[in-house]
C-alpha cells in the first residue's frame, strides 16, 4: 500500500486536534487532560443516564459521511434523554478506529459533534480513543437532568390513557432501502431523497423533554419500530393499548409509498430507527397536548389509546385487528 | 458450519439472563428494563466519570478467559476512579458481539463482571448490546462519588512534592510477553505465572482513594507506563520530576527477569498495563503515607520528587540521567 496522505497522529494529538475543543465549554471536562470528568450535582434533578453502540455495517453503512454517522450517534441518544423528559447536560464518547480512518475523515466526524452540541446544548466530557482490525465502532453515554423522581418511564402507562406520537412514522425504515437498494421507484427524487434524510440523521424531539416530565405517564422514543416499541411500553406497565391505523401520522413520501405498494403500513408501523416519541397521557391534558405541539411547532398525534388488556392492538378502518408480529428491528 | 449448540438468543432475552442480574441491586438502573438510568445527587460530592474501550486483538486476545476480560474491562476503569479519589458506584456497558459468542462465554463474562461488583462496590446501570461482523468491541463508563471540588487532579503537582507508587512496577508489561510468547526463559513457572496474572488481572488500588483525595496534590493511574504517566502529570501540572531507578518498588518475578537480562529496567517503567497508583504529595505527609499502607495493606513506595524543571529524569545509582524514550503504550 502506498503511504497515506492524510495520517491519524499519536493519540495525544489526536485529543488535542479533534476531541478537545468539543469539551473545551465545560470545566468538568478539564479539556480532556485527566484521567476523568466531574458532574456537579444539581439540586432537585436526577443525573439521567443512556449508551448506545453503533457498529459499522451493522447500524450504518461505513461510507455514510462522518458528520452523519457522528450526529445519528449523538441523536440516537438525545433521543432517549428526550422521552425521559431530561434535558442534555453532557456525552462520553468511545470510538474504535480502523487503519484506513483519516484526519479528514474525523474533522467531519467532530464537525457533526460540534453542530449537535450547539443544536442541542451538551458538551464532550471524555471518553477513549483506539485502534481496531475491525469495523469503526462507536459508543456514546449521554447523560441529562430531570426532576428528581420524575423522569418519565415506560411502565407508567394507565388504562384509559391517550397514545400520541410525534412527528410521522415509518421514513427511516423507508429511507434505510433508499440507501440500500437506490431510489423507491414510482416515488420522486425529492420523496426518496426525504426518506434518505430521515433514516441518515434522526430529529431528536428534546425541544418537548422539559414539558414532557410533568404531563406523559410513560414514554419512549421510537428505535425499533412503532409497534415493538408501544409493546415495551405495554409490557412494563402491565396493560393493553389500541391504535387506529388510520390515525397514524404518516409523510406525504410513506404515503406514496403505500399507494404505489412499495410498502404497506405494517411495514412502516415496524420499521427501526424514526427517533419520534410515543408517550401516554391522561384525556384531561389534550388542551395541554395541543398547546405544546402548536408552542414547539413539533407534531403530536393522538393515535389510540391504553386498555386494560395485555396486548397492543392495531385496529383497521373497519376495526378488524391486524395480524402483526411484534418484532420490530432486532440486531440478533 | 454446523448449528451452534449455545447459540445467543434476542437482545431482549440476553438483557433478561445476562445483564439483568447486574444491575437489579441499583434501583436507578429499573432492572434494565427502561431507556436509561438515573444517579441521584449526592450532597457536597461530585460525580467522577471516566471510560475505557477495549477491542479483541488490541487490548486482550479473543481467547482469554471471559471472565478476565469483564474485570479487566471492569478494573482499568476502576483504577482510573481510583486516581481520583473516588468511590466506585455504577458503570455503564455497550458491547459489540462478534458472530461466534456463545451463551457459555457471556455468562463467563457477566461472572466475572459480579464478581468484581460485589468485590468493589458498584452496580451495572445500563448500556447496550449489538453484533459485529468484527472483533468483540467493549466499551465501559464508570462513574463514581468525590468530594465536591476535590477531585484528584493530573495538575496538580507542586515544587518539593514527593512522589510514590503503590504495588510494583513492570510486571504486566512482562505478562503480555507471557501470554504472548510464551514462558520468559530462566524464570520459574512460579514467577511466569505470577507475570501472566499481573497482566491479566490488574488490582486497582481503589481501597486508597478515599483517603487521597484530601492528602494527594496530584494523582494517576500507571496504564501507559510509570514514565510516560509521570510525563503527564509534570506536563500538566508544569512541572519537573527526579525518580530514583533503585527505589521503584519491583516485584520478586521482575527482578529475576531483570538478572536473567529478559528484560531491563527501561522496558520496566515504559511497559503498560501497570494500574498502580502515581501520587505526589507534600513531604511532611510521609507519615501518613506510612499509615495509609499499614492500614490498607498496600505497598506505597517514595520513588522521587517533584522539581522545578520540565521533564521527569530518571536517575541510576551514580546519579547519571538514563535516556529514556518516553513513549509507554500507544495505540497508533
């Protein structure tokens, strides 16, 4: 192999090129020089705390360009700390590089971090940074503030609750055949190159976090598909749920989709990676629901509601259940 | 390739049997059973952070025993909180598994995580699971309880500072030739063996931590290597420092390797992997230094001092400066 242009440097360098000025806003990073980062506790407020890892050719492809690859790995996780109603505080990143990464190659990478911390209020507090023979793997633990005991729960869930969603569902199970497979066909270039752009770089719904701790029951954000996910909430809070399938916010591009039969909707209700939020909620607060998505601009649809039963039924226009399997997007 | 017989069932399963048992202890963990983990605020302590990520074939070899590599996961992390004076409570794990891992090794692997959380006093809190087409990937957050403003900082070495280490130095870096090569010739199964085990399982002085974080000016722990580790403290702190070659503490297996010339005193202090602790601080606490080592059972040595230069220098037995490459263990 010929010599590479672009090198990676010592690990030292490389903390103080690329890592350091993403946690240079928070003296508990100490600028990455130590050993460890300090949270200072805030009273009143619970330290929130989630980790994802995303593997190379598992969880994206590894030519997506590195600023999206960086900021699906940041929102994926402020997406969790956005249905337990925390709002962001900081990140720990970890990170396996293969030989043939570059310094350009993590300058767009950091680039995508850095636009997120601004977008979304968080700083790089640590983490570690190394070598593999194998594909790039990444881990990030956010962690957030939420009143304390109040973080939202998926096993709050009550018999009589409203079931919203945010946003549409089904775009990124869309967009990730899009990036697979090439254009939809029969969809416009502008639909395909939307249901792209929803599977490459999720819209984390965090503006709603600080409003949700005091008003959802139970709440999760949608990673492995509507219908598994309303199923975590079912299971752990130990009750049933109906949703109107025609009450389902879908896109203009998943629903052309649907009318050109390149999906149907049981697709698009189990289909990974939207990153909305499903909630629940007492009857009395669809005032306060209307008021928060009209305050955010952010869509919220009533789509069903909570049952006393142990199951989640999907309901059709002539209220016939849907043969569905609960399997959502499983990595084994 | 024929059917395994242990095959790995779906992430919900592998939650339930293998991780679930790690983290039912911590009622901020929800038994794993939501999308993230809550740290409730300590009064008048801060909350210490630090990670580690360890991938097959760079920081250990695919066939060490499972359970090893859970506490060597779980102990270069402790060893960090350690350094800094603080009490280990909780840790967060991600982990990509390659395609060959058995149920067999993962409960290996869990043992080995239990056993280290009772023997230190912390809990899993959450994390994820994932496949790679790679080599196992392991990434691990642990957080821990200091002091509020007192945290136990790389810089903060003074002028006149002595310096100490606990344990001994070198033995790990000559382990990994042990596993790696096989038996260091001239030395006795004994010894070798005892090599094997100082790199395989590190022992992280965490028992020191609570009382350094009101008596240490400035503290790390010894992963790169006893001299690249003191670079990063003079670095830091902006300071210099004079090690006495004959007064690092060696282990009865590193003496024999240094007599059979297997290895010099060079290789010593630049191999990694030690997890000892590198202290400084102010010469009239040699008294309580003493205390601290009778009382917790670990050896604490006085190598040196701090000085008003800019470099570490190590010295021989006539007072002549060794050329010292200080490199320690780079993972570029």
């Amino acid at each position: 192999m010929s010599q590479r242009a672009d090198p990676v440097p010592g690990e030292f360098a490389l903390i103080a090129e690329i890592f350091a000025p993403l946690a240079n806003a928070d003296p508990g990073s100490f600028g990455l020089t130590d050993d460890a980062a300090i949270i200072s506790p805030r009273p009143g407020r619970d330290l929130v705390v989630t980790a994802d890892m995303m593997v190379a050719g598992v969880h994206f492809f590894a030519d997506d360009a590195p600023d999206k690859i960086a900021r699906k790995l940041m929102r994926v996780n402020l997406s969790d700390l956005a249905a337990k109603g925390a709002a962001p505080h900081g990140y720990i990143l970890t990170i396996a590089l293969p030989q043939d990464v570059t310094m350009s190659w993590l300058r767009g990478f950091a680039g995508g971090l850095a636009s997120d911390q601004t977008e979304f209020g968080l700083n790089l507090l640590g983490g570690d940074t190394t070598a593999t023979q194998g594909p790039l793997c990444l881990s990030l633990t956010a962690m957030g503030w939420a009143p304390q005991g109040q973080m939202v729960r998926r096993s709050g869930a009550k018999e009589g609750d409203d079931i919203y969603v945010t946003g549409t569902i089904g775009d990124a199970g869309l967009g990730l055949r899009v990036r697979r497979d090439g254009n939809i066909p029969g969809l416009s270039a502008e639909k395909n190159a939307f249901l792209l752009d929803r599977y490459l770089l999720p819209q984390p719904r965090n503006v709603l976090a600080g409003t949700l701790a005091g008003l959802a029951h139970a709440a999760i954000d949608i990673s492995d598909g509507l219908a598994a996910d309303l199923g975590h909430i079912t299971d752990t809070s130990g009750v049933g749920a109906e949703i109107q399938l025609a009450s389902i916010p879908l896109s203009d591009a998943a629903r052309a989709a649907l009318e050109q039969q390149a999906a149907d909707i049981t697709a698009l209700i189990s289909g990974g990676d939207d990153y909305e939020l499903l909630l629940t909620t007492a009857p009395g607060n669809r005032q306060a629901m209307a008021d928060l998505a009209a305050r955010t601009g952010v869509a919220i649809t009533r789509i069903g509601s909570i049952t006393s039963g142990n199951e989640a039924v999907f309901l059709d226009g002539k209220n016939a259940r849907i043969d569905l399997k609960r399997t959502g997007y499983k990595h084994f």
